[in-house]
C-alpha cells in the first residue's frame, strides 16, 4: 500500500481499532480488548474519520450506532485485515495452523452448543485464537452482510444472501412448563391447550419467535402472550418461576441446564428445525475457516448427538 493511498484511507491499526469497536459495540471495549486508552481509541477514529471524509458512528445513549459510511469502512477493513491474516498465514507455516484467528458469530440459542465443537478444535490447535460473537437473528444477519466473520450459524438462515451452507444439526422446539405445572401431569397436551396458557416468548428479530410464529398461522392458533424476554436464560427462569409456558430449543435445555422445568407432551411439538454453518460466497476461507469446517463436518456431528444424548430432559 503505498504512502499516498494509505493517508487518503487510513492506517491498518485505525481500522483494527475500528472492528474492535464494532465488534463489542462500544468504545470502551475496544479499548479493553486492545489494551489501549479509550481517549486512544476515540482520537484514532477521528483522524480515520477525518482522511475518509465522512462520520463513521454516532453515539445514542451510551450504545455506538455506525453509519452507512462506516459500514462500508468495516466491510473493506475486515476484507484488507483478512488478506493480511491469511499471508501471515502462508509466511508461518499454515499447514500447521501455527497463528491466526477463527471468527464466529452465532444466534443466542446454538451458543449452548458452539462451546462444544470449539473445545476439541482448539486443543487441536492450541495457538489459534477465537472470536466469538452471540447475538439474536438479526444481528447476526447485519454481521453476515458485512462479511465480519469466517462462518454464522442459523437456524434459520436469510435466503436473501450469496452464500454456502451445510445443515449440520438438528434443533426441535420443544413446550416447557415448571415442574409442577398442572399440564405436565397430563399424558397428553392439547395445542388449544398451550394457547390457552400465559406465553413467555422470545423477542422480535429471534429465530426461535420467528419459528413459534410460523407455526401457529400454519396450524390457525394463536398463543395467549403475556411476556417478552429477550433471553433463553431469562425465560427458563420465568417459566421456573411460574409466570407462563414457553417453547425453546431442547438444546437449551439439554446443553443449558433444566432444573425446576419440565417437557410439556403436546402431540403437534416438537417444532422441527435444523441448525445451519453459512459463509459467504464472496469471502475466500482462510486456512484456519476450512480446518474448522472440516472439524465440524467430520467429527462434530457425532460429538454433538453424544454429549446431547448425556442430557435430555
């Protein structure tokens, strides 16, 4: 890169800071994964800020909001920082994955799960780092659109988008109560039944909402919605708590701990569903991406069913 053109569009440390900045949201935690100064941080956004000629983000309330410009910025960033990653790659023996980092970003619910198929990887490959990113379906969604990160996992995945996919896993939707619950009792739950019932559902932009929703209008029902929560956890300690019913992952259940609850019987559940690896097209993988890929699809399938079949409801 030549002197000239990296005055007119900034440093590469500029736009490492500024994907820290994206990635956690906020500058202070970019300031904390960097191990630099906040005041660092904001006054190295500003000279990048100032050589593009457009404001990169605003800040609303305490929260960073980026800008179409500064999304374009992240786009080419992550693009740039990626050619370098996988050229230090190359100069470092790649074959044995000495160096780099993988990048994920998963919908909330297959966190439970993620943990399990990174563990063995990285032991494999104790010097490659991680980044892991959770956020709802939409989120996850504007990450893939950036072309952020080596791989996304939906449930649901966008078929709007140029990527690939493989299916990887299943993931039923399944009807929770507290444990004492006079549904569960029953040998068999009617879905008028569950309808019927107080519903905790999961909020707006959820694959899991967007799965229950589908649902219902297939089957002509509607659910008797008293809370929204923006949280697996917070729902499954609601439900505990006897405010209402729910429907979430068995996964999170399995995989997420399930004191206090149990599985309602309800002869049209479970909701069937499968969990999915998606990259885009457009990004060549890096060495580190396809040794994950290859990890996934040759052994961590079979992990997965086992560790699952420690812990059913």
């Amino acid at each position: 890169m030549s002197l000239r053109l990296q005055a007119h569009l900034g440093t590469l440390r500029q736009m490492e800071i500024l994907l820290a900045v994206y990635d956690s949201g906020s500058v202070s935690g970019a300031a904390e994964t960097l191990h630099l100064t906040q005041p660092t941080i904001s006054m190295q956004l500003k000279k990048l800020a100032d050589v593009i000629g457009f404001p990169l983000y605003n800040i609303v309330g305490r929260k960073v909001v980026f800008t179409e410009a500064g999304l374009e910025v992240v786009k080419s960033a992550t693009e740039i920082l990626d050619s370098f990653a996988r050229l230090e790659m190359s100069l470092s023996d790649m074959g044995e994955l000495k160096s780099g980092t993988l990048r994920l970003a998963v919908v909330t619910t297959s966190k439970y799960f993620i943990p399990h198929l990174l563990g063995p990887f990285c032991e494999r490959y104790p010097n490659v780092a991680v980044q892991l990113n959770v956020g709802n379906r939409q989120q996850i969604i504007e990450r893939l659109k950036q072309g952020i990160d080596d791989f996304y996992v939906f449930s649901h995945p966008p078929a709007d988008l140029n990527t690939d996919s493989i299916e990887f896993f299943n993931n039923p939707l399944v009807a929770i109560a507290q444990e004492n619950h006079p549904l569960v009792s029953q040998d068999g739950v009617s879905l008028a039944e569950l309808c019927d019932a107080p519903f905790l559902m999961r909020e707006n932009g959820s694959g899991t909402r967007l799965a229950i929703e589908r649902f219902m209008a297939k089957q002509g029902v509607k659910l008797n919605v008293k809370m929204t929560i923006e949280s697996n956890e917070a729902i499954k300690h609601s439900v505990m708590s006897g405010l209402g019913v729910s429907i979430l992952s068995a996964h999170t259940l399995a995989f997420g701990g399930n004191t206090g609850l149990a599985q309602l019987n309800v002869k049209e559940l479970p909701i069937n569903s499968n969990w999915y690896f998606l990259w885009l097209k457009s990004k060549r993988p890096s060495a580190i991406a396809q040794a994950f890929l290859t990890h996934v699809e040759s052994e961590g399938r079979e992990m997965l069913l086992t560790e699952l079949a420690k812990h059913r409801l």
